[in-house]
C-alpha cells in the first residue's frame, strides 16, 4: 500500500490499531511498513495531527506494551511444550 498524504497514513494505521486491538509489529506487518514508520506516525505525527486520536492509540500502545513480557513468556511456554511433545513423539518411534 504507498502512502501519498503522510496525514492520512497516521490516520489510516491509528485506525486499525484501535479497531484491531493490534500491535505496532502486526500493523507494520499488515501494511508493509517498517515498525519504526509505525510507531514514529503514531507516536510524533498523530501528536500534532490529532490530540484526541492519539491519546486513545497511546492508551492501547502502553496496555500493549505493559503486557510485552506476558505474551513473550507464553510464547515461551509454548515453545517448550512443542518441543517436549515432539521429543516424546520420536522417543516412541
């Protein structure tokens, strides 16, 4: 997706955050954009553009953020049972 209006593009990405509960990662995934882009637009340009807006993005990007170490220790976790039943499985054969 190109971006012609640097505006529109905040608004654009603060949008789907909201909508989407999403990351500033899975956002710069889904619009092909590098993270630092997203998280400069919504972080520094929102700022000036809309004030209202952007209080509502930074609300959710603290919650996100706030909860970093949650979802990376889950992933962890998960990680390990992967391996764990992979292990038994060829333990067996």
């Amino acid at each position: 997706m190109t971006f012609v209006n640097i505006e529109k593009r905040a608004f654009d990405l603060a949008n789907y955050v909201l909508d989407n509960k999403s990351t500033i990662r899975n956002t710069a995934k889904y619009f092909s954009m590098a993270k630092s882009t997203v998280h400069y637009d919504l972080s520094y340009r929102l700022k000036k553009i809309d004030y209202p807006l952007y209080l509502e993005v930074s609300k959710l990007l603290q919650l996100n953020f706030n909860e970093k170490h949650l979802r990376g220790g889950q992933a962890t976790k998960n990680k390990y049972k992967r391996q764990q039943k992979t292990s038994t499985f060829s333990n067996k054969c």
